[in-house]
C-alpha cells in the first residue's frame, strides 16, 4: 500500500511543477517545448511503477497462483472421482437388488469399486443372501464381476 502511496504523491508532484512550469513560461516556440518536455515527465511518472517492476515477486506470486490452482483442481477432481465411484456403487447395487427381486430374492448388496484407467467400475459386492447361481452368473455376465469376486453370505466369516 505505501508503494501505491508514493507513485501517486510522485504523480502529483509531477503534475504541480509541471503545472507551474507551464505557468511561469510566456507564450511561444518555449511553450510549445515545455509542453511536450512536461507531458514526458508525466508520462514518466506515470509509469514509474512499470519501469521499476520486481518481475520476480509477480513470476513467485504467478507460481504461488498456479500450485493452488492445481492443488483445487486435483482436490476437486478427487472429489468427483469419490462421488462418481460412490454413484456408481449405488446404481449397480441397486440394479443387482433389482435382477434378485425378479428372481423372487430379497437382498441388500453392497458394491465397491475400483479405477481402471482413471473411470471406476464395479470391481466387489457382498450380498446379505446364500449363494445363488443364476443371481451369481447374472452379476458375472451383465457387470462383469467373476464369481471370486463376489461374496455371498455364506462366505463371510
């Protein structure tokens, strides 16, 4: 703030003496050239602030921006990846409940999923019911789950 400060007391220094300057010179070929020399002053003043730049405060205030914007962006992708992974979860339980029900089952499976290549898929589930067959080869066949990979009541400890 103080730097603020100063360029503008600088500017309006500037900006009074050429000011008086103007002033105190008679008409003619001298004013026109005091003029022109008073308006460099000001324009120098002006951009006083740009001729003396720190570029290394902006690039280190850049990069400060830019790893927190990564850090948000891999946050907020991680976000979504949990949520994806948890929506997928419920759908595909919610699809097997549904294939039990219509083989005259009552169940309640639980889904977990893995990554494979960064898009999560339904990789386990654990059903509240002893093993059925058909029920087993419908979850290998339609979600691609193997039967080693699904755990049935009887099979939990």
């Amino acid at each position: 703030m103080s730097d603020i400060r100063t360029w503008l007391v600088g500017l309006f220094a500037a900006a009074a003496v050429v000011s008086v300057l103007y002033s105190l010179i008679p008409r003619g070929k001298l004013l026109v050239i005091a003029r022109c020399s008073g308006g460099l002053v000001l324009l120098l003043a002006l951009l006083r602030p740009a001729l003396h730049w720190d570029s290394h405060i902006w690039e280190n205030s850049f990069r400060r921006w830019q790893d927190e914007m990564e850090t948000a962006s891999l946050e907020m992708q991680g976000a979504g990846e949990n949520r994806l992974s948890s929506l997928i979860a419920d759908k595909t339980a919610a699809y097997i409940q549904e294939k039990a029900e219509a083989m005259g089952l009552t169940c309640h499976p639980t889904v977990s999923t893995s990554l494979r290549q960064g898009v999560p898929f339904p990789d386990r589930v654990w059903l509240d019911i002893p093993f059925h067959g058909a029920l087993s080869d419908c979850i290998a066949n339609d979600l691609d789950i193997p039967q080693d990979r699904q755990i049935w009541q009887e099979d939990s400890p």
